[in-house]
C-alpha cells in the first residue's frame, strides 16, 4: 500500500516541477524581451541596469546584486563588501562588464544571504546578465560618442543657415 501511494506521489511531483521549470525559463524570455526593448528604445541606462539586477535576485532568490561603474564612482567595491558582511550578506559572484573592444563598461557584484557559490545554470544566468548590462552600457557609450562627433556639424549647419 505505501509503495501505491508513493508512485501515486511520484506522478504529481514530476509535472509539478515541470510546470515550475517552464514558469522559470518563461519569466527569463519574458525578462529578457523587456530589457531588451528597453535597450532598443534608449531608455536610461540605470533604469535598465536595475531591472537586469532584479531579474537575477528573483530568478536566483535570497540575493542581492549591483552593478557598479567605474568611473564616478564614489563607493569602491571593497566597502561595498565590507558594509555587505556587516549585515550578514556574503559574496556570491563578481563578474566584470566589458565592452566589445575590450574597455571596462563596470562590474556585476552579487551577495547571497548564505556562503555559496553559484550552480552551473546561476552562471549561465549571471554570464547572460553581464551580456545585456554590456549591450545597454555599450549602446549609451556609443551614443554619447556618436552625439559628440555630430555637435560641430550640428552647429556648423546652423551658422550656414543663418
């Protein structure tokens, strides 16, 4: 009888976590759709940044994960660690955001509310974060260079008009 009723058990619990599997991995489309739309349509960079580090917090749980810059930033990763494991938080991962000619875009850090370190598909899903973060940091590096380089000419056709 206990047998019965274990197989019994065993059927439920495999579509059970089927279904939670494909949940996950529609959540990560759906999330990276949207981040990607948001790349497309020049929205601000932090905001995008933010939603990145939000998606991975929720996608891996009990987490808490920042991306810094490197320029113009006050607060150097180490005091972030510091401060992090005062309040109990440990770091989970680090992982640098460069861009595609190789410059420092900034860096991706993770603090996990238990010494761990991350599975093999958390990486993959760090790996994919750092992707996007680069993309949207590269785009608005490449707009600010394209926008520096169009001024003159902007003001050029303006005296000509005149």
């Amino acid at each position: 009888m206990d047998e019965r009723r274990s197989r019994q058990r065993e059927r439920w619990l495999v579509p059970l976590q089927a279904q939670r599997s494909e949940g996950r991995v529609q959540y990560l489309l759906e999330t990276e759709e949207r981040i990607l739309r948001s790349i497309a349509v020049r929205a601000p960079v932090p905001r995008i940044l933010n939603e990145i580090c939000t998606a991975l917090d929720c996608q891996i749980g009990n987490m808490v994960s920042l991306i810094s810059l490197p320029q113009g930033d006050n607060v150097g990763t180490g005091e972030v660690a510091r401060n992090a494991a005062l309040f109990g938080l440990h770091i989970f991962s680090s992982a640098g955001i460069f861009g595609q000619c190789g410059e420092e875009l900034g860096s991706l850090e993770m603090y996990c509310c238990t010494a761990r370190n991350p599975s093999s598909s958390e990486l993959q899903w760090i790996e994919r974060a750092v992707c996007l973060a680069a993309i949207a940091m590269g785009c608005e590096t490449e707009s600010d260079h394209q926008d520096n380089r169009r001024l003159p000419e902007k003001r050029l056709a303006r005296r000509n008009a005149l």
